[in-house]
C-alpha cells in the first residue's frame, strides 16, 4: 500500500462519521501521490501527512442565548484551527443547521492549500454553529452572535487566527462579533475580516470571492484561446459568492441564465437581473422564487435541478456536494466546457472525474475561490498598517492574485505531466509550500 493509501486509511479509521473530511482528503491526497513517491523516505520519516490531516486544535463549545420569546436555546459552537504553518489560522465562520465537526474539518482541510495558494502568510482554520439565522429577528442574531464571541475571543486574536464570514455570515453577522470581541479584550484590531467599512472593513471584500471565480475562469479560457463573450452561464446559489460572480461574468459578456436557493432555481432567458436577486437577498432576505413573481418572462421550478439548463459555463457557488454524477452528465451531454467552483467541494468526486474525463476544464474550489481570503488577508494588511487602500489598488491586487493562482497551478499539472488537470495541480502547488514551511519549523 502507498503512504497516501496508509495515511487515507488511517484518516477513515481514525475519525468515524465524518465523510465530508474524509473525502476532501482523499482528493488531495491521491492528488499527491505523484509528489510524495518521489521523495515517500523523507516525508515517512517526518510523518509529514500524518501531522498535515490532524488539526492542531479543534475547541467546540455551548453557545447559550435566549430567543424572543424569552425561551432559552443552545447551540454548538466550534472552531478548527488546522495549520498554522505559514501563518495565523485564517478562514470563515459558517452558521448553518448542517454544522458539524466534519464539515468543520473539511473547510479546515482545504483551507490550507486554498491559503498557501494565495501568496499571502496564512495558515488555514474554520469555524461555525449549527444556528440557523434564516427567520432570525436581527435582535436573535445578536444574541447569538454576542454569545458565540464570548467562548470564541479566548481562542483568537490578529495574530493568532482571525475568522470571516461563510454561508450565514455575512455582514451584519461580523458586525455583531466584532462589537463583543472588542467590548471584552479591549482590542481594536484586525481580530475578523469582512468588516464594514466603518469600522477597518477593506473594500472590495464584498465581491472579492465572486469576482476572483471570474478572474480565474477568464485566465483559463485565455489559455485556451477562448473568452466569455457571448457564453451562456449557469450560476448556483445566490448568496454573497454567487452574487457577485454573477455581476462579473456578466460585465465580461456573458449571459447568466439560471440562479437558485436551497429551495429551487429560477430561468431567465433574457438574463438575470441582478439588482432584483441583491434586493430579494441582500435587502429583504427573501427567498429566490420571488424572482419570477417579479420578473417577466422567468421561470421557477421547485426542487433540484438546476443542471438540466444548457451553459458553456457552470459555477457552483452554494455548497458541498451539490453537483453529483448525475447533473454532471447532463452538463456534459448539454456541451458545458467550464466549471470553475465558487463553493467549497461542491462537486463529488464521481463528478470531479466525471466531467474531467470528458472535455470540461474543471477548476477546484481551493483555487478558484480563493480571491475572498486572499483580500481577507489585504484586509489584515491595511488594518496592521491602519490605512485603508481604494477599491482599485484592492482589485488590482485580487486580480494579479489570481492571475498568479493560475500561474501556479497550471504550471505544477504540467511540472508533473498532467496539463489541464488543475484539480491536481492546486493540490501540488498548495501543498509545495505548507510542506516546505513544516520541514523548515520541526516536529510540531
Ligand atoms: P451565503 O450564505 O451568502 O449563500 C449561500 C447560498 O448557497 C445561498 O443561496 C443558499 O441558499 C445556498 N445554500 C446553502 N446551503 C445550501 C444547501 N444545503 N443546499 C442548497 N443551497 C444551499 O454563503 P456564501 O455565498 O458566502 O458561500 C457559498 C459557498 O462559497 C460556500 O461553499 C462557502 O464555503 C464558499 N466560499 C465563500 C467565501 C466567502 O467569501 N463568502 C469564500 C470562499 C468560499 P439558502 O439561502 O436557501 O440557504
Ligand atoms: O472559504 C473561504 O475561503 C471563506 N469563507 C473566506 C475565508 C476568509 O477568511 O475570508
């Protein structure tokens, strides 16, 4: 059996029911099979993989806080803190029904190469609750908020490990964990990034995950003599990735036809009018459906599905898993030649190679959505230099970051003769450095 069978095996063995892990494992570790039998003596020797998929810490707790009604509700509150080798943990928080420890590690696991990809010195964490903010009053979220900081703040710091937003984290979410956290260290720092802009927020964070899909999508139909004008797009989600995604790849001359929730998908021939989809979520909070109750000419279909839409281009920008082999065969039957993930592992594996091994050129999530916690960590910068950059020196940045992404993982799938492979190529170059970074700072 080779070192990364041995160490996959293990993983499985080790911690039961959690599949998300084990199968964001699993990808990165067959991808560095090839990497690792070149040099398998020294990296057994280090138990270099042995100590790369065990977090350095996981703290989860009770988050106590007590609803409108005056009822008292308790959630649980986790934070990963994978891998600090080249840098504080960074990564965001995710407050989701489906929160669990596995998931947790999943993202925390990504997160690694994902921040070693950015350029920027940032080791990988994640963290969330399973609280649910969906039909949440604003005063229930800051209960929450106030009460999850109160654990959390003992754990993190500007230093140490600064969290984000993830799905169910948005703005007003880190306002509220930001006001607790300085109410109780005493500390205006840069503890959380995606604050406002009032407050040491950096422009362009906002749209920075969805716009760095787009910019790493257009580096890849550069390189293959094609372009975005004129395509047909098919984007999932409608959160803040998807939104912005949306607004980009529109202004690059593509068409977005489809957008969904986790209820079911809108169709719109015309073109998606994104200012209707920003005031259904980000003002009203609604729900997609209301989209054809307002648009003229558009469709919603209840349920799954989303994939029966023709596109030259796929960006799932929801969440894990949502892709399986099925909508992948559709896509590739209906002549998709993109997918560029925007979420994280949103396709499974079956589907990865599925569509790999037929024509689509497939970026993984840990590169292509890396924009956001690469301006996370432009964020930091201005904040520890107490200034604040315009929002073209912050685009102009994101934009020469992904570039640079792309750079890098193209040139490690073609280093190891496996051109166009970029699932494998971000696992490599992603991992080149966080080993690099471990073997220079000893057994720890
Ligand atoms: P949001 O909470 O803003 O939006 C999430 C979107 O995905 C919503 O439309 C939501 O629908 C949908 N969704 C969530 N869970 C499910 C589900 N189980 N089934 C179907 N649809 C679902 O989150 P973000 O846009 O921030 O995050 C989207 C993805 O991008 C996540 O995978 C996240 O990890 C990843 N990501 C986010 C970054 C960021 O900067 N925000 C950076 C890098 C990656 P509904 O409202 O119905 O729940
Ligand atoms: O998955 C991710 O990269 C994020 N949710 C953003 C993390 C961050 O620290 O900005």
């Amino acid at each position: 059996m080779s070192y990364t069978e041995e160490v996959y095996e293990r993983v499985v063995a080790q911690n039961p029911g959690e599949p998300e892990f084990h199968q964001a494992v699993k990808e990165v570790l067959d991808s560095l099979e090839v990497v690792i039998e070149r040099n398998e003596e020294e990296y057994r020797e280090l138990s270099i993989l042995e100590r790369l998929v065990e977090p350095e810490r996981i703290i989860s707790f009770r988050v106590p806080w007590v609803d409108d009604k005056g009822v008292v509700q308790v959630n649980k509150g986790y934070r990963v803190q994978f891998n600090s080798a080249i840098g504080p943990y960074k990564g965001g928080l995710r407050f989701h029904p489906s929160v669990n420890q596995s998931i947790l590690k999943f993202l925390g696991f990504e997160q690694i190469f994902k921040n070693s990809l950015t350029g920027l010195p940032i080791g990988g964490g994640k963290g969330g609750s399973n609280f649910d903010p969906k039909g949440k009053s604003d005063r229930e979220v800051m209960a929450f908020c106030q009460s999850f900081m109160t654990e959390l703040c003992k754990y993190i710091g500007a230093d140490t490990d600064v969290p984000a937003g993830d799905i169910g984290v948005g703005a007003r979410e880190i306002g509220y964990l930001y006001g607790q956290y300085k109410r109780i260290r005493n500390l205006s720092e840069g503890v959380l990034t995606g604050k406002g802009l009032s407050y040491g927020g950096s422009l362009i964070r906002t749209q920075a995950t969805g716009y760095g899909v787009v910019y790493m999508l257009d580096e890849i139909m550069k390189a293959h003599g094609d372009s975005c004008e004129g395509k047909t797009a098919v984007v999932t989600g409608s959160g803040n990735v998807a939104i912005y995604a949306v607004e980009k790849i529109t202004q690059l001359g593509a068409k977005v036809v489809a957008m969904n929730d986790s209820n079911g998908y809108i169709y719109d021939p015309n073109g998606i009018n994104l200012d209707v989809v920003k005031d259904i979520k980000e003002v009203k909070r609604g729900r997609i459906k209301e989209y054809a109750q307002r648009v003229e000419g558009s469709v919603y279909t209840e349920g799954l599905g989303i994939w029966n839409i023709k596109c030259d281009i796929y960006l799932p920008c929801a969440t894990q898993n949502e892709l399986d082999l099925e909508g992948a065969r559709i896509l590739v039957a209906n002549g998709c030649k993109y997918i560029v993930e925007g979420a994280n592992m949103p396709t499974t594996l079956d589907a990865t190679n599925y569509v790999m091994n037929n024509g689509v050129l497939f970026m993984p999530g840990k590169a292509a959505n890396a924009g956001g916690v690469a301006t996370s960590a432009l964020e930091m910068a201005q904040n520890s230099m107490r200034l604040s950059w315009s929002a073209e020196e912050v685009d102009t940045r994101l934009h020469s970051i992904m570039k640079d992404i792309f750079a890098k993982v193209d040139d490690a799938a073609k280093r190891y003769d496996m051109e166009d492979n970029y699932v494998v190529g971000a696992n490599i170059a992603g991992f080149e450095k966080v080993v690099d970074a471990m073997k220079a700072q000893g057994i720890v």
